[in-house]
C-alpha cells in the first residue's frame, strides 16, 4: 500500500457555514475512484452542541474526526489557539493536504500551520473580495490565498482578484459553488415555514399571505447602537408592509436588549424565532417573499433559490450575486431599504439567473482535480523532481 493511501486530507470546519461547504466535498471524496482519504477536523471556533449536531444530522456529514475545542476568544487569540492545537493533528497524522474552506479565523490559522509545515494547502472559495479590508473575514480571505497551493473559485471574477494580488493564475481552478451542491441535495428535506412557526408557538396564519426573512449578526451592523437602531427602526417600517420571521442572532438579541430596542420587535409585523438549523433555514428563504440579511451565504442560497435579497452592507464579495443574481446592496440606509422592499413588493424583484457551475456538481469537480493534482506532485516527488 503507498503512504498517499493512507496519509490523509486533513479537512477543516470551524464555523456554521463549513458544514454546508464541506458536506457535499467529504461526500466526493468518498464517492471518487480511487477514494481520497480523509481526515476530518472541527477546530471548536463555533460551537453549540445542539446545533453542532443538528448540523451534521441535516447535512449528512461525518462526525468530525478530531475536535480541538478552542472556543471563542479575540481573533488573535483564537487564531493562535487553533495553530497550537492543529499542529500536533499533522503531526500525528500526517497529511497529502490540508484543505480549508471560506474565510474564518481557522480558515487562515490552519493554513498558516500547514503552510509552514510545507503541506500543500488547498482553499475552497478562493478568490472573493469585498474590498473592505475592515472585515476580519478580508483579511482571512487575502493571506489564505497568498500561501495556498491550489485556489478553487466559485465565480470568475475571483480569477482577476488573485491575478491583481500576484497570484499565479495556474494556482487557481473555477469548479463552482459548493455552496448549492448542499442546496440542491437538501432541497426536498427543507423545513415547511409554516410548520416551523407553529412549532414556535406562533400563529402560521400570519405568514400564509407571504413572508420576508431576516437574518442580522456582522458586528458593524450590531454592535454600533446607532446602525442597529436604525436597521430595527426600517426593519419595522418594513414589517407593516409584510410579516418578517427574524431568526435572531444570539449576539444581536443581546445589543437590542442592551440598546432598549426590544419593544419594536413585539409589533405584529415581526415573528421573531431563535437561530434554525440549515434546513429550517432553506425552507424559509425558499418560500419567501424576499429576504434582508448581512449574511454571504444567504446572498448565495437566494440567488440560486430565485428569491430577491436585499443585503444590508456596504459591499458584497460575492458580486455575481448582483451582476448575475437576485441581490441588491442596500447597505445601512433607510431608504434604499424601504425602496427595495417597495420595488419588490410591486413587481416581483430582480429575477436573476443560475451563474455558471452553481449546478450541484463542483464537489465533484474539485474530487477529480485534486486527486489528479495529488497523484502528479506525489509521483514528480518519487522521481525527485521539484513539486
């Protein structure tokens, strides 16, 4: 048997919107001929126990094989918490590869480890730029790319961004969105909205003549007093037009609490529900009306679902969601939200289309790739020729 059968891709979640990308690439690794080894890691960067394993019951993905626990913490310390508690897996285990997906804090520090351990490093949603690098998810998104040795994108824009920053074009391969590989599987388990608020307690009449969603949590929205106040303010105007079911963020129920904004969210208009699981979710988004949110997934989900979006931030790095997609950016403003929700509520709100390779299958494509890719490096290494 080679080492490369059983030497691992070391795998990495550390964070809700992991789960919905690693699923489907876990699933083709297993599905690929050869099979590509695997092992899983949670980093432990989010964790709810209930959640957690709600997440990997809806999502069909395997138990992580290792969990490091490091908890929440400053992005400093718990970067650095993820790097000492993730080098000792490599070293245990070995690794062909460390693959990591999106842009979280253990996005960044496992790579940071693999790379300087020189382990290939493979970054799933390459590519991606808001131009704002305010965001600590900015940051994380610019250095994973710089030391990563393939960058698989979900869009083609992404391929100008890497080139701008001096990456190697051959670095960098389109397979699509992982993203609505899941949606596409889940779509047929996805939770009907009515059943879900019943089960809230709260009357599904409500919401039977249509609905928006409202997902908020990005601490420029949140944790200013003034920007949330005013995106409770609008949200209320806009909960007279048409009933909102707000899955509300731990972080964000705490500042409106703090901020004495609670009472506008006992209006009629508002049915307000505590964070839902992925396919509670999907059943949401994919029945209403239109959905207001500061999420990057969620810009995503909609855009293939066909159901208009109205994102409350300054900018998207994800811009096909606009060009090609069913998103608006609205930012903070009263406004543009209002008129947004006005303009949809008339004529129906951007149609949009499917972009290219958001077809359920980019998993795959990545399976394919990067087996091919590990098979030549391994055996240029064999007849030791530079990698």
């Amino acid at each position: 048997m080679t080492e490369s059968a059983v030497t691992p891709v070391i795998c990495i979640v550390g964070a809700r919107p992991n789960y919905m990308k690693m699923a489907p690439i876990m699933r083709a690794f297993a599905a690929h001929s050869p099979a590509i080894p695997t092992l899983l890691v949670h980093t432990g960067q989010h964790y709810d126990a209930a959640m957690n394993d709600r997440l990997f019951t809806d999502l069909e993905l395997p138990r992580a094989d290792i969990n490091l626990e490091v908890g929440s913490a400053s992005h400093a310390v718990q970067t650095a918490e993820v790097m000492k508690r993730f080098e000792p897996v490599i070293e245990a285990h070995g690794a062909r590869a460390v693959l990591v997906v999106g842009d979280v804090n253990s996005t960044l520090a496992c790579a940071l480890v693999a790379a300087k351990r020189h382990v290939p490093v493979i970054h799933v949603e390459a590519g991606l730029r808001s131009g704002d690098r305010r965001m600590p998810e900015e940051v994380n998104r610019v250095l994973t790319d710089q030391i990563s040795d393939i960058l698989y994108t979900t869009e083609r824009s992404a391929h100008d961004n890497l080139a701008r920053e001096g990456i190697d074009p051959a670095r960098a391969v389109f397979v699509g969105n992982v993203m609505i590989d899941t949606l596409m599987a889940n779509q047929k388990k996805a939770v009907a909205p009515e059943a879900l608020v019943a089960q809230a307690g709260l009357d599904p009449q409500r919401i039977r003549a249509g609905f928006g969603v409202v997902t908020l949590h990005r601490p420029s929205n949140v944790d200013d007093p003034a920007m949330l106040r005013r995106l409770i303010e609008t949200l209320h105007v806009v909960s007279q037009k048409l009933p909102l079911v707000f899955a509300l963020h731990p972080r964000t129920r705490k500042n409106i609490e703090a901020h004495g904004l609670s009472a506008l969210l006992d209006a009629p208009g508002f049915l307000v529900l505590p964070p839902q699981g992925y396919l509670e979710m999907l059943g949401l988004m994919a029945s209403a009306r239109l959905v207001l949110t500061d999420s990057g997934g969620i810009q995503e989900e909609t855009t293939a679902l066909g159901v208009p979006c109205l994102t409350m931030r300054e900018s998207t790095e994800r811009p096909i969601t606009v060009t090609e997609g069913t998103n608006t950016i609205v930012a903070g403003d009263a406004k543009a939200i209002i008129d947004g929700v006005d303009a949809i509520l008339a004529g129906g709100g951007k149609g949009g289309r499917i972009p290219e390779g958001w077809d359920g299958c980019a998993a795959e494509r990545i399976a394919a790739h990067l087996s091919a890719w590990l098979v030549e490096r391994e055996a240029q290494a064999v007849a030791g020729l530079p990698a």
